[in-house]
C-alpha cells in the first residue's frame, strides 16, 4: 500500500460527502481511476456501509403520534394581527437582553464528544464486517504469514493462541483503522461463527469502567453494537476487540468462552 493509497482510503467518507476542495476531489479520483487495488477496497467500503445500514434498528412512530399533534395544534393562540405584533415585540426584546448579556456570560466550553472510543468500535466492526463478506478461511497460511505480519505492524506476540476444537485461527492480516496499523486474527468455530480478535496501538485509547464484565480474572467492557457483540481491553500498550454476532444469551456464554481461551492464549513481547 503506497502512501497515496492510505491518504485516498483516510479522505474517502470527506470525498463521498463533497467535502474536500475541487482540486484535492480530482486528484482522488484520478488515484481511484488508476488503482485497482483502492477501487477494489472502495467498492467493499461501500458494501460494508449498506450492510450496515440494513442492520441498523429501526423504529415506528407512536400509533397516536397524529393525535397528539393535532391536539398540540389545537392548542395553540389564534393567529391575530394583535397576536403577531405582540410575538414580534416579544421576540425583540429578547434578543436585545440575549445580546446585552452575551458581554458579560461566560461562554460554556464545548463539551468532549460523549463516547471517544465510539468511532474506533465502528471502524472494527466494520473491518470485520469486512472480513465476513469477502474473508477466506486459510489456516495453512497462518504460521508463515503471522511473523512477517507482526513485524510489519510492530505489533509484537510472544504467544498467539492458535485454536483448539472449539475455535480456530483461520486467517490474519494487517489493517489500518483510525490512522492506526493493527493485527487482526480470523477465528471460526464449528457453528461457521467468526471472531475477529483485533490488537490496535493503544496510545490514546481509554477503556470506560461501564459495562465490565468478569471473565476469569479478566475484567473486559461489553459492548453490543448493531447486531454485535464486542470485547474491549487494553493488553499492555495495545487496545484490544474481539468481535463476532454471538449476541443472545446462550451465544454470550460461549462468546466469554471464546474470549477466555484466545486471551489467555496471547502474550506479548516483554519489554525493557
């Protein structure tokens, strides 16, 4: 991947949505017209967005919502010219006092984005989203690929649990997410059900105390999102996912199983 592709792939959502400047749009399309490999990875981005978007709820609006509407509409003063001279005046003196007062109120300062870890979750789902439309199972390749792998993401692995008769490793590769290069580790188990366990540099990444939950002696967050079910730690300096669409209670319980196993099974490089 040249440096050309991962700037098209970081501005891709600002391109879709017309926010970049003319001659920095035609320039990305021009790479697009000219990179198999970026039109390849743009079209599966698209996929991914419409699964996604499909698997998002959906909800109905209130049987009685046209009633209580027309009922609030009912309330409302007549539209008399008396009326309408009074909300006029009414609102101009508010403004005046809004103005006046803005000298002297201290400005509140923006508020902090309520869920900094949402964005990282969503574009882990959406790799192993990814993985689940397009993903080969290839276990043979797995022993050769994973060292080269590890050094070219600098994510470092003393031990990588490999599977047992109830899951296994069928499939690694890098990833880039949120300007992060990361390992992501493919596992099935017998029910054809994948797990994606993803290891990210974790600088800047903070795991809430909210929604833990206590596997062994490990205390993971749980988090449901669209039709998923994540595990999120942090493992030394790395921001740890594992993700798959067990999501019902019984698929839980086996779900921590999973995570049991391959956390366990998985040591970093000491350091120092």
């Amino acid at each position: 991947m040249t440096v050309e592709c991962q700037e098209f792939r970081q501005e891709l959502g600002e391109w879709r949505r017309g926010h970049l400047a003319p001659d920095r749009a035609r320039a990305l399309e021009r790479h697009l017209s000219g990179c198999p490999e970026c039109r390849q990875w743009e079209q599966e981005d698209r996929a991914v967005g419409r699964l996604l978007s499909e698997r998002l709820p959906r909800y109905s609006a209130a049987a009685d919502l046209r009633r209580q509407i027309r009922r609030a509409a009912a309330g409302q003063p007549p539209h008399s010219s008396w009326w309408a001279a009074a909300s006029a005046a009414l609102a101009t003196a508010m403004l005046m006092v809004m103005l006046f007062l803005g000298d002297f109120i201290p400005v509140r300062p923006r508020q902090a984005p309520p869920d900094p870890l949402q964005p990282l979750v969503r574009a882990v789902l959406s790799e192993h989203t990814r993985n689940l439309l397009w993903g080969e199972p290839r276990p043979e390749t797995v022993p050769a690929a994973l060292p080269r792998l590890m050094e070219e993401t600098r994510i470092e692995l003393a031990r990588v649990f490999m599977g047992d008769d109830e899951v296994r490793l069928v499939g690694v590769q890098p990833v880039v997410l949120e300007n992060r290069w990361g390992l992501a580790l493919f596992y099935r188990d017998p029910a054809d059900h994948t797990i994606t366990y993803l290891l990210l540099p974790g600088q800047g990444v903070s795991v809430p105390d909210r929604n833990r939950v206590r596997v062994d002696g490990f205390r993971p967050m749980l988090s449901r999102v669209d039709g998923f079910s994540v595990f999120i730690w942090k493992h030394g300096g790395l921001a740890c996912f594992l993700i798959s669409d067990l999501v019902s209670e019984n698929d839980l319980a086996r779900f921590r199983e999973y995570f049991r196993r391959i956390r366990s099974g998985t040591e970093l490089v000491p350091t120092g």
